[in-house]
C-alpha cells in the first residue's frame, strides 16, 4: 500500500531570510523595586511586624506569660488550632531557590526567541520579497506583519510600497530557496525514506511506504518532523495520504499541523477544497470560474468527457491523480548526480580506431566535468547503442579516484575487443558511476626528495588483464586462530595490526597432517618430520608458541591448545608447524602434527 507525504513550508522565504540577519533583543526596562507593606502599629509587640520576625513570633513577644505556659495553651488547643511545627521552630526546612520565580535571562536573544519572553523587533517589521513577473515586478512573500497590513503574494511592488510607505522590501532569492528545499530532500532521503523530492518552490514529497513503522507510525513520524522544521525555524505543516495529489492539496489547504488520510478516502478528503488544490493552470481556474465550479465536490460527478472540454485534458488528469485513478510518480533527488558524456554520431561506425577517437572524446568531456565538482572516477561504463536497437556495455573500475583520461582510455582500449558493432554504432555515452572526492596532492619540493611512488596505474593495468580479484593484500582480523585472523584487501590498503610474532609468507588454506614426526615432549621442536612424501630432517627450531581456542566461537575449542614452532630443515627450507595440545593434559589435544605455513 503506497503512503505518500507533502510537507508543506508557506513562509520558507520570509523564515529563511530572518535566519540570515542577526537577532536584536531590545534592552529591558529597570522594574521599580517592590515595596513591602509595613505595618508601624507595634501594638503587642515591641518590633513592628514588617520588620523581619518569623510568625512563630507571637507566641513569645507577650512578655507577661512565661514560655511554659504558652506551650501548655498550646498543647491544651484544640488540633485544627494549634501552629504548625514550623512556627514553633521545632523543624529546620530549606528555604525556596533565590532565583526560582525568576524570569529568563532577557539579555540572552536565544533565550528570548525560544520562550517568547521578549519579541524581536524583526517580528513586527513589515517585510516582503519581490521579483520580475513579466514586465513588472510582484511580491513573492511577504511577512506576517506584511499581511496584516494588506500585502499579499501577486500585488505588484509600486501598490505594495504606496499602500505601507516604510515597507522593507528584499529581492526574492528564488535560487536559495531551491537549494534549502534539496538540502531538506536530500536529508531526508539519509535518514527518513529513500524517496523524497522537491515538490514546487514551497515543500517537499516523502515516499513513506514500509518506512512509518520505524519512526512509531505515520502520526509520530509527522509529528517529529514537525518539531524538527520547528527548531530549524520554519513553520510546517505535513499530511499523509495514498496519493501525492491529495497529500499535497490537504498539506496546502488544510487547517491541522498533521493531518493523515485513511486508505481510501482521498475522494472524502478533497472534495471541500477549492478546485486551487489541485494544481490546475490558472486558464483552467478562470474556465471553472465562469461555469460557476469552485470546489472539488463539483468536479466528482461530472462525466470525464465533458469535463475535459471545458476545463482541458490536464484538469481530468489531476482529478484521477488526486484519487489514484492514474498513477504520479515521484522522481526522487539522488545524493549524487552521475556525471554523464555523450555523442551522436553522424555516421555509424564499426572499426576499433573510430570507437577509441570517440572514446577519448567522451572522456575529455567527463573529466571535464569531474574536474568542476573536485571528483575522481572509481567505476566507468561504456554504452554502445546500435543500429539495430541493441546495446553493447564495457565497465572498467580504479583502485583510486583519478582524472587521468589518458589512463582510462588504456583501461578501456583493453576491452575494445569485446564491442560487438554490428551494422555500426551511432550513439555512445560514457557514464562515470562511481566517483570520489579528490583533492589536490602534495608533490615533492625538490627533485633530490623521495617521493612515494604511486602504484594505481599499475594495479589497474594489472587487474585489467587478469582480473581485479588476482590482486590483494593481506589483512589482519582480531582473532587468535592464524587460519581467521587473515582476510584478502584491496591491492592499496594498509593493513594494520599484525602480532608481534612472526608469520610466515604462505599460509595453507586448512593445516596438512604430518606423518613419521619424531619430538621430545612437552617443549621442543621436532627432529624430523613427514610431509607429503617427503621426508626432513630438522636442524633448527624456534618456540613454542601456545594459542589456545576460541570458546566463544566453537564450543569444541574450550580446551584446545596449538603449539607452533618454526623449523628449518637441511636444505635451508623453513616450515611453519604445530602440535596438538599442551603435551601434558590430554584434554588439549591428541599430540599430533600439522603444517600451517611456509617461509620465504
């Protein structure tokens, strides 16, 4: 079931632009200090009652009665009569925070423009945007303040400056605008819904398909991006429907910050919109104007064929659009826009020499622009378009980003051969499907300086003509046992963090048994050993050293343990081996021989 969201932003260019200024926070005015009620009428009481005494007080200030007696009334008085504890002093209790009624900081603009304490004075400035209509130039927004005095979107800027002479008036930055509407896309295609896109100059359209119920559902989902538009300082509302029509039309055209529609009743929830909501050209507004049409609801019952005569093909379109009849695709916004050479040819060609030509045509257009964005190719594709309908594909890959032309034409002048022309070529383009960033290099400062020197060409000379998976390094993995702690990389890496103990060069897929193995017990190193059919007598010997099984990787390797020694034979070969268990407790193994790797 498709779930489609608009989110709607209607002051994006007035909110954008009160970003950019700074926030200026009038200074408050000094509050005249608060003057306690004193009472001068001592009575009683030798100290006035204004004058800083405790209520608890009273109970001593008569001088006449001893204090035993004042306790025994006390006691003696009825319960709902009696003083609280702390009136007597018979309890200490913390006094209240000296700053606790206090108001926000109201020399802090960020904290006056989130609690609203103190109002900016930009708020109340009447400020519209402008930009050339045809021959004149209209307002294009305008502020709340604006609005209130008159001014909307489409009056033209002479009227608008008569009507409020102190106006401020900005020219309207449309491109900005639609570069934070990409921004906001291209963020929610990271961390929302792999389909999102731009839709018009006010908001964007999300493809919430199988992606609400990891957010808590459509109405949470909403409501978190609400608050998120909220703290970016834009004011959003968002609604959620089954088509993109609809969403759009109750986005723009309902009263809830979040307003989500049923599957289903999309008819239900346009038909009290005005005809606006549906994206109609204004020639068909006019029309359904003068047949006396003004909301959806009477555009329902209306038989197609009529309808489209009066008001244009393009409103029976947006109707069904709206209620799912026809489909609307959405286009998304892609994170990276693949750089793309290509070329016609007059003529179709069928020889490798026109193919290569058009080749390095292609690439100096595609580094080119590469070159403009600061990027480098990983991965190309060749596409050949025949004669006859078919295409012919040839993918070469980098083991770094480069913008070497003459390099990739090397690459793909290896696999020219594969082309199958056919009855000729007459449209090749080349595609750079995976880019990255390259940024310029270092290069010695003088000739005498060593430079490292760079492989990538000759990597990828050598896995053009064996294959990319011939070459690699070797890498390490965090693990005890030699045959997991090894993994293949790219032939550029550098691996990092081997162990201090030395391993050998050649490390054998799975351990070979030994036969005839003749060693003392529990420490030393064989004296000869079996290996297949042939036999070696050991002269020298280097070890143990013990690794013990990885329980928590195979429940069998709780007790075992590896002994390894490296041993050098009588004709200089050297052998990485070991032995099963510790050679003391049976448990760790059943003390047979194994070859593991080879030296040099």
């Amino acid at each position: 079931m498709r779930r489609v969201a608009s989110l709607y932003l209607p002051a994006l260019a007035i909110e954008r632009l009160r970003q950019t200024e700074p926030t200026f926070v009038p200074r408050p005015e000094p509050c005249a200090p608060v003057q306690l009620p004193i009472d001068d009428d001592p009575g009683d009481c030798s100290v006035p009652r204004g004058g800083g005494w405790r209520p608890g007080a009273r109970w001593a200030r008569d001088g006449a009665r001893p204090a035993q007696v004042a306790v025994q009334e006390v006691a003696t008085s009825p319960a709902h009569r009696q003083p609280a504890a702390r009136e007597l002093g018979r309890r200490s209790e913390a006094a209240e925070h000296l700053f606790k009624a206090m108001r926000p900081d109201e020399g802090s603009p960020r904290a006056s423009n989130r609690l609203g304490a103190v109002p900016t004075s930009k708020d109340h400035r009447p400020i519209v945007l402008i930009a050339p209509v045809g021959r004149q130039m209209e307002v294009t927004a305008a502020s709340p303040a604006a609005v209130a005095l008159g001014l909307t979107p489409g009056m033209a800027a002479t009227q608008a400056r008569a009507l409020v002479p102190d106006l401020d008036v900005r020219p309207a930055d449309a491109a900005g605008d639609a570069r934070a509407l990409r921004d906001l896309a291209i963020y929610a295609v990271r961390r929302w819904t792999p389909t999102a896109a731009v839709s018009g100059d006010d908001g964007i359209w999300l493809d919430l398909s199988g992606t609400t119920h990891l957010f808590g559902g459509e109405r949470r989902f909403c409501e978190r991006v609400v608050r998120l538009m909220a703290r970016l300082g834009y004011t959003a509302r968002i609604a959620v429907a089954g088509t993109p029509g609809t969403a759009h039309a109750r986005a723009r055209y309902g009263s809830q910050p979040v307003d989500i529609i049923a599957a289903g009743g999309e008819a239900q929830a346009i038909a009290p919109l005005p005809l606006a909501a549906l994206r109609l050209d204004p020639g068909a507004l006019t029309a359904a104007a003068r047949f006396g049409l003004d909301r959806v609801t009477d555009l329902l019952p209306m038989p197609r064929g009529p309808l489209a005569r009066r008001l244009g093909a393009a409103t029976v379109e947006r109707l069904d659009q709206a209620l799912g009849r026809v489909a609307e695709p959405i286009v998304p916004v892609l994170l990276h826009e693949m750089q793309v050479a290509e070329r016609r040819l007059l003529e179709p060609i069928l020889t490798a020499e026109p193919i290569a030509r058009v080749i390095k045509d292609l690439l100096d257009d595609l580094m080119q622009r590469c070159r403009e964005i600061g990027h480098g190719v990983r991965a190309l594709r060749l596409v050949c378009q025949k004669v006859d309908g078919g295409d012919q594909l040839v993918a070469v890959g980098t083991s770094s980003a480069t913008r070497d032309g003459a390099h990739l034409l090397r690459l793909i002048s290896l696999r020219i051969d594969r082309i199958d022309p056919g009855l000729g070529i007459e449209v090749m383009r080349l595609e750079a499907v995976r880019t990255e960033r390259l940024d310029s290099t270092a290069m010695a400062l003088t000739l005498d300086d060593d430079a490292r020197m760079d492989v990538a060409t000759l990597v990828d000379q050598l896995a053009g003509r064996v294959g990319s998976a011939a070459l690699f390094r070797i890498g390490a993995l965090e693990s005890d046992v030699p045959e997991r702690a090894v993994e293949q990389v790219g032939p550029l890496m550098s691996p990092a963090g081997w162990p201090a103990w030395t391993r050998p060069i050649r490390l054998l897929a799975r351990p070979e048994p030994l036969h005839d193995v003749l060693a003392l017990l529990p420490d030393h190193p064989p004296r000869r050993f079996a290996w297949r059919g042939d036999r070696h007598i050991v002269v020298a010997g280097d070890g143990p050293e013990r690794i013990h099984g990885e329980w928590w990787v195979r429940s069998g390797e709780v007790w075992a343990v590896r002994d390894y020694f490296r041993v050098e034979d009588e004709t200089g070969a050297r052998f990485w081996i070991f032995r099963r268990g510790d050679g003391v407790d049976g448990d760790t193994g059943d003390l047979s021989w194994y070859m593991h790797g080879l030296f040099g």
